[in-house]
C-alpha cells in the first residue's frame, strides 16, 4: 500500500482550511451588509416620521382656529371676512391632502437603503392593497384580481408601495363607480407583471411619454383640479427599477394601464431589461 505524500496532504488541509475561511468571511459580510441596510433603512424612516410629524404639525393648530372662526365664537363675521376664512380653509384642507397623497406616495422610501429581494406574492400584494384601499375608503370603483403569477424576487416593502400607489392612483383617475383590474401573469426572460386598469378618461397619446415623469400630471387632472402632485407614478418607476424590474403605462380600455414587471423568484435568470 503505497503511503500517501505528506507534502500533498498538506496542500489539500490547506485548501479545505483556506475555502472554508472564505466561506465564513463571505458569510460575515452578508451579515455585516444586511445589518447595515436594516439599520439604514430605520434610520431614515424615523427621519421620515419626524418629517411627516413636524408637516402636519401646523395644520393641527389651523383647523380648529379656522374652526372656531367661522363659528364665530370670537365675533360676528362680516360676509366679505367669511368669504377669506372659507377660502383659507379650502386651501388647508388641500394642503392637508397634498401632505397626506406625498406620505403615502412612497416617493421618501426611493432614497432609503438598497433594496433587500425576497420571494414576494403578487397575488398577495394585491389582496393586502385592496384591503387597504377599502378600509380608507379610497374611490368607489369595483376592484377585481385576474390571473396569477409565480413570486416576483423583489423587496417586500418596495412591492407593497407599488401596488398601493397604483391603486390610489386608479381610485383618483378612473370613473366614479367604475371598475380597476388587477391583472397578474408571467413576462420573457424569467419575469413576472402585475397590470393595474382603470376606465377612467386615460391620457392623450402624446403625454403618455412622460406619464411618470416627476411632478407630470397632464393637462386633465390639471383642468378638473383634480388633487394630486404627479409623484405617484414616478414613485412606482423608481422603486420598479431599484428592484431589476421595470414600469411601464399605456392605454386600456378606456383608461390607463399600468405594468410594473419585476424578476421572477423561480425560473430562468431575469434578462437584462431594455428601456
């Protein structure tokens, strides 16, 4: 039996030892990163908090100035006085949604630490939103889900802001009393979408280009006054992007349609996405 060469035992001690070292250093990265992103993202989050607080703060002291006012419990008014309280009113009260459309918009979670993927339903995504958007009472409009998909590879959160700004967006476009579709499937290159539909009156071919441009509203929202600070689609793009995906809109039937399409959690490797 010929006796094995020391010297080759060695190198292969030495290997095994050198791989498995590398092993445990990559491990402690991923954790060492992971914490960092965790304690990022809270950290501005309670940023955000302290900014959404100190926002509203002043509107807490209006409301019941303007109140109390237009109560008169200090004094009769004049017509031409409560014509001014009235009309500062009215503008409190848009400034109040202007606040509230840009907090829920997501469009402060954008700059927050990188995007942390894991398998997410979108079926599940869906249902959570709709629940959500009932329970505010946002729009009237019938909401059906159609279709299913494999688990997008994104991050929760991310996901969660998409589809609730999608919808928001539906309720604030689409015709009174009308319907959003909700429509799941799978796209090329090991991908999956989530399509959001109203009825609503849709944009005009030329300014679809820039629907999701930050700030862009069109000229119809602008005509009807219609709340809103053109933040919530650029929001969906941002985070689309920031998770490998992609966002896109277009028309529908009647309305618009929004795509967002992100990397499927199983299945062939994502292609790269071409804009």
């Amino acid at each position: 039996m010929t006796e094995a060469d020391p010297s080759a035992r060695d190198g292969a001690l030495d290997a095994a030892s050198s791989a498995a070292s590398s092993a445990a250093s990559d491990a402690a990265r991923s954790v060492a990163s992971s914490a960092a992103n965790d304690a990022a993202r809270s950290a501005a989050r309670e940023r955000q908090s302290h900014v959404r607080h100190d926002l509203r703060s002043p509107l807490a002291v209006m409301y019941p100035l303007l109140s109390l006012l237009l109560g008169e419990t200090a004094g009769e008014l004049t017509p031409k006085q409560r014509e001014y309280l009235e009309t500062m009113e009215r503008n409190v009260e848009r400034l109040e949604h202007l606040l509230v459309s840009a907090m829920e918009s997501g469009w402060m979670d954008c700059s927050v630490a990188p995007a942390e993927p894991s398998a997410v339903s979108l079926h599940q995504a869906a249902e959570e939103a709709i629940a959500l958007a009932l329970r505010d009472g946002s729009g009237d409009q019938e909401i059906r889900v159609h279709g299913d998909a494999p688990p997008a590879l994104a991050d929760r959160e991310d996901v969660r802001l998409i589809v609730g700004a999608l919808l928001r967006n539906a309720a604030v476009h689409g015709r009174a009393g009308g319907s959003v579709e909700i429509m799941l499937g799978t796209g090329p290159g090991g991908t999956v979408t989530l399509t959001v539909s109203d009825d609503g009156p849709g944009m005009p071919a030329d300014e679809l280009g820039r629907a999701g441009e930050f700030g862009f509203r069109g000229a119809s929202p602008l005509e009807a006054r219609t709340p809103g600070l053109g933040i919530g689609l650029w929001t969906c793009r941002r985070l689309a992007e920031r998770n490998g995906g992609r966002f896109d809109i277009g028309p529908a039937a009647g309305g618009l349609a929004a795509t967002v399409t992100l990397p499927a959690a199983q299945g062939p490797p994502a292609a790269p996405m071409v804009k």
